[in-house]
C-alpha cells in the first residue's frame, strides 16, 4: 500500500507525476508515468535520504527538481538534476524493508470525469452566536459563519448583529477567489454605524445619540510573490460608500445644526508589503531581516467637495546575536509614519498596547489589536492628529524552553523568553488643520510621548496545535505621563508579538 505525502506534482509535459511516500520507512521521492498510454508503469524512486524528503517540485523548462530536505538542524530547500531511472531499473531498498511485497503499479481510475463544483463542500458547516456593545451602549446579538471548498478555490465569512433597543443592524459578508492561482480576487460588503454621545452642555448628561450609518461595497486584487528567502505583496482595491444620520430618539435630528444630509464617497486603495526576515524553528522573534508596508487611500466625494488622502507606512528590522540561550537574542527596532490630508475626516492616533486577541466565548475577545503607534503604558488614542510618527526599539532575549505539556490538559509550554523596550510616539496637527479634528497639538515635539519597560513571554499552545504568545510587561511613561493622566508604571497582559 502507499501513503503520499503532501500534493503530488507533475511535470511540465504533463507526463510524468512526482510525489513523496514513507513507504520505506522514512519520505523518499518516486516518480510514475502519468501517460494514460503507460499504464503499467511502476512507481520509481529518486532518493535515499535517511531522513526523509519531501515536496518535489520539477522545473518548468530544464531538467532540474527541487525538493525539501529535513536534516538534524531543521529543513534545507535543494535543487539538483533530475534523472529518473529506468522502470527495469532496481531502486535502493533500505534494510528495514526488506521483507516488503515488490512496488506495483498504480490503479488506472476509468470512471468518468466530470468538471468541478463546489457546492457541497462550500457549503456552511456552522455557526457561533454572537454579543457585543455598541456605541450608544446597548447590547446587540448575532452569529457568524463562514465557509471554504475543498481546493480552497472559493472561501467566505459572514456576521450580522442586531440592537434590540434601536433595531440597528450591523454586519457584512466578504469572499474571495483564488481560481485564477494569482492574484487573488476579493468583494466585500460592510454595514456598521457609528455613534456620538449629544448633551446639551460639555459634559452634561447623555440626552441621546447622533447615528452615522456607513454601508461599503469593496473590490480588491491582491498579487503575492512568495520566495525561498522572501516574499512581497501588491493589493489594489475600490471602494463605494453611502453614509446616512439620525439620532436616537429621532426628535434631536432637527435641533443639530450643520449638514447631516446623506453623502457618497468613492475611494482606492493601495497596499503593499516586502519582507526577507528569517525565522527558525525555535527562535523567540523574526531574525537577519527587514519588512516593510505601506498603504495609501484617496477619497472622492460625489456632488463636488475636496477629496482626502491618507498614507500610512512602517518598517521593522530586526539583528539575531550569538549569545547563550538556546535560541539567538535579537535586537529590533521598528519606525512608522502616516500623513493626511487637511480635509480628511480620519485621524491617527498614539498609545496603546499593540499585540492580538482571541475570541474566548462568540463575541468576546481577550487581547489589544495590532497598533501601528503603541506605546505601553499609555491609554489608546491618548493623543491623536493628522500627522503621526513613532518608533520602538527591543531588546529580546531566550530564557528557558520547557517544550512540555502538563498533564492531560491541552496546553502545551514551548518557549519562554524576555525583552526590554523603549516606545515613543507623537501625533498632530499642522498649524492650518488645527481644530479640524481632535487635534493633540501642532507640532511634533508638542505631542511626543515615550515609555520604557520590559516584559516576559511565554509560547505556547491551547488545544495543542494553536499557537499563541502570552505577554505579561511593566512600563513607565518616561515623557508627558502626568499631562497625560497615566500612572508612574503599570502592569498589563496580552496577546500576540508587538511587532
């Protein structure tokens, strides 16, 4: 019997299909006929490797083979010629198989073919509930599903929420198709709602709320370029939007001044991304690397009225050191900046702690998201404008490797490593756009804010094969944290690298 490991591939031709089998005790490369006018031909092997091989992949145009070799200090990436024996000709057999039965021939399958649906398996399979608060503070309710065929050429989720108190719905279905290999093609359709608390004085009590309702249909191509040793990406998309407003209760709407009639926005977008960072199999961080984004939006809207733009870009580095430990100590270091335009209704803004989240019941996460202008130990949004730049730099550094679990619980303890760090950030406003938006200040040193601290990781695994990184850290405001309100230090936790 055989067992074929991964995706066969086949040759340019078509005639020839080559795949990886541990029917000799470890992965070894074979190669058979393809040809339907050779059906008795045998499967022949190419390799003997002790440690097994995997993934062969022929050239397109010379007669080469690429494949992936597992050695004691992990898996090496190999290109050598590709000569494929004769069917007559004996194939190295290990000692270990000695007493197996001959190879034979594959089966020639007769039934008929017929073209791909994939329907059935795309079919949704599930569904979680979900809860969650709005913005006017009110409990909403929904689920969520998604789905994706069996080659993975179609694949969509879907979510809906519904306020009880005001009937609002919020939701959207986003899908995307990789039938063409590359790009991948996506659409989108989103509606959510934002909500601005309306007193009658500053700081009065609440007397309702004012509702933008935002619906979005997007498009978008995204071109990926994976290499050994890098890899890169280009999406481009459009977008189209309709924003409407009321209030709650709806007698408020006629007492706000200002123009709250419905307005339509067109809007594209680019993005793009490159990165050659390498990392091991048990390094704590990205090593030997740099990686770099960006993307930038502009925004018409129709009947007339200037249009807006906004760029945001990044880049990371990050240095390995050969120091004790079992893994390498890194020094890393990220910078960030965004810009918009004066009349743009969007702004950016500093603090925070960056990392990820997990849902822990349908609806609730536990976590920070990813922030591009962190900085630990100040408050999210602490201070915002339409300028923003900031950077980190860490030190980070292996401290023990349990790489055990505990007992029969579904835990699994790999890594644990620690790290200091020094955040700094600032957002404002050009000295024509002050007011325009919640504008933190006008110049960039007016606005800076920094920390220092350090913090221990842990890596591990919930339900064995779900990684996750656990981050328990201390930082102090080192710059602004009494205007800012914060404390001297504080202790957070959460999920996810910060960069």
């Amino acid at each position: 019997s055989w067992s074929v490991e991964a995706s066969p591939s086949w040759s340019a031709d078509g005639r020839t299909v080559f795949f990886s089998s541990d029917r000799s005790g470890s992965p070894q490369l074979y190669a058979v006929a393809a040809d339907p006018m050779s059906p008795g031909d045998v499967p022949r092997r190419l390799s003997d490797a002790a440690t097994g091989i995997v993934d062969p992949e022929p050239a397109p145009t010379a007669a080469l083979l690429a494949s992936v070799l597992f050695r004691a200090d992990g898996y090496h990436l190999g290109v050598a010629p590709l000569v494929i024996p004769d069917a007559s000709a004996a194939a190295p057999v290990d000692s270990t198989v000695r007493d197996r039965p001959p190879l034979g021939a594959f089966d020639v399958d007769t039934s008929a073919a017929r073209p791909y649906r994939p329907w059935r398996t795309l079919a949704p399979r599930y569904w979680l509930p979900t809860i969650g608060v709005m913005g006017d503070d009110e409990l909403a309710f929904g689920a969520s599903t998604s789905g994706v065929d069996v080659i993975t050429r179609h694949s969509y989720s879907a979510g809906a929420q519904v306020t009880l108190a005001s009937g609002d719905v919020a939701g959207g279905i986003g899908y995307e198709y990789a039938g063409f290999g590359n790009p991948v093609v996506g659409m989108s359709f989103d509606q959510s709602s934002d909500y601005d608390a309306l007193r009658r004085v500053q700081n009065g009590p609440i007397l309702g709320y004012l509702r933008e309702r935002s619906r979005v249909v997007g498009v978008s191509t995204t071109l990926a370029r994976p290499r050994f040793r890098s890899s890169s990406s280009v999406s481009l998309g459009a977008e189209l939007e309709r924003a409407t407003f009321s209030t709650r209760p709806d007698t408020l709407l006629r007492l706000i001044s200002g123009d709250l009639s419905a307005r339509e926005y067109a809007a594209a977008v680019v993005s793009a991304g490159w990165s050659n960072a390498q990392r091991p199999s048990l390094a704590i961080s990205p090593e030997d690397g740099v990686a770099i984004s960006g993307s930038a939006r502009r925004r018409w809207r129709r009947g007339g009225g200037a249009g807006s733009t906004a760029v945001v870009g990044s880049a990371r580095a990050y240095r390995s050191l050969d120091l004790p430990g079992f893994a390498h100590h890194v020094l890393a270091a990220r910078a960030s900046g965004a810009w918009a335009s004066r009349n743009s209704t969007s702004d950016f803004g500093i603090g925070g702690t960056s990392g990820s989240s997990i849902e822990v019941v349908p609806g609730y996460r536990f976590g920070d998201s990813p922030r591009t202008f962190g900085v630990r130990g100040f408050p999210s949004g602490v201070r915002d404008g339409q300028r923003a730049a900031g950077g980190t730099i860490e030190y980070r550094a292996p401290l023990f490797l349990p790489a055990r679990g505990y007992r029969l619980l579904p835990l699994f303890f790999d890594k644990i490593s620690i790290s200091a760090f020094a955040d700094a950030a600032s957002a404002w406003c050009s000295f024509s756009a002050t007011g325009l938006v919640g504008c933190s200040g006008s110049a960039f040193e007016e606005a800076l804010i920094a920390s220092a601290g350090g913090e221990i990781n842990l890596d591990a695994a919930l339900s064995y094969d779900s990684p996750y990184r656990f981050r328990l850290g201390v930082a102090a405001p080192v710059r602004r944290g009494g205007e800012a309100g914060v404390d001297p230090a504080s202790v957070y936790f959460t999920l996810g690298s910060s960069f």
